[in-house]
C-alpha cells in the first residue's frame, strides 16, 4: 500500500468513522493513459459506507469524500471514483 492511500484511508476514516471503507488502488488499469504520472498512485476507487451521508443526497456524499481528502484529488491524484453509501442501502 503506497503513501498516498494510506493517507486517503486516515483522511476518510477520521471524517467519516465509517462501518466500511476499501480504498482501492486503480492505477495499474490506467497505465500509459491520461492522468498517469507513473507513480502507481493516480486512480484510485473509494467505497465507503457511513452513517454520515443517511438522508444525503448522492452528490453531497461525493462533495463531502472530495473536501474529507483535501488537495488528494485534481492535484496528487488524478481521479478519484467514489461510491458512497449510508448503512443499509
């Protein structure tokens, strides 16, 4: 696990205290693609299931993983997949 995803996995359990998370790293599916800076750290897949996002709508989940992770994503990583979930959906 590389530095980057380790920090996106503290990042988002502190902000989220989730009931699960799996931070998966997509880079190799993107080799020789746009966005890829060779660092084997450019893509990644975030599922994440929390109690925070019950009654909120699929954008504002996104809104909030995407303020949770900072200046990871558009700047330290190209592109960030997020599917987000409140407990039993």
């Amino acid at each position: 696990m590389g530095a980057i995803q380790t920090e996106i996995e503290t990042l988002l359990a502190e902000a989220f205290a989730p009931s699960r998370l799996d931070v998966i790293n997509d880079s190799a599916k993107h080799h020789g693609h746009a966005g890829d800076d060779g660092s084997g750290e450019s893509h990644f897949t975030v599922v994440i299931e929390s109690a925070a996002f019950t009654g909120v709508s699929r954008l504002q989940r996104q809104r909030k993983v995407i303020a949770a992770l900072g200046d990871i994503v558009g700047e330290r990583v190209h592109a960030v997949a997020i599917k987000a979930s409140a407990p039993g959906e």
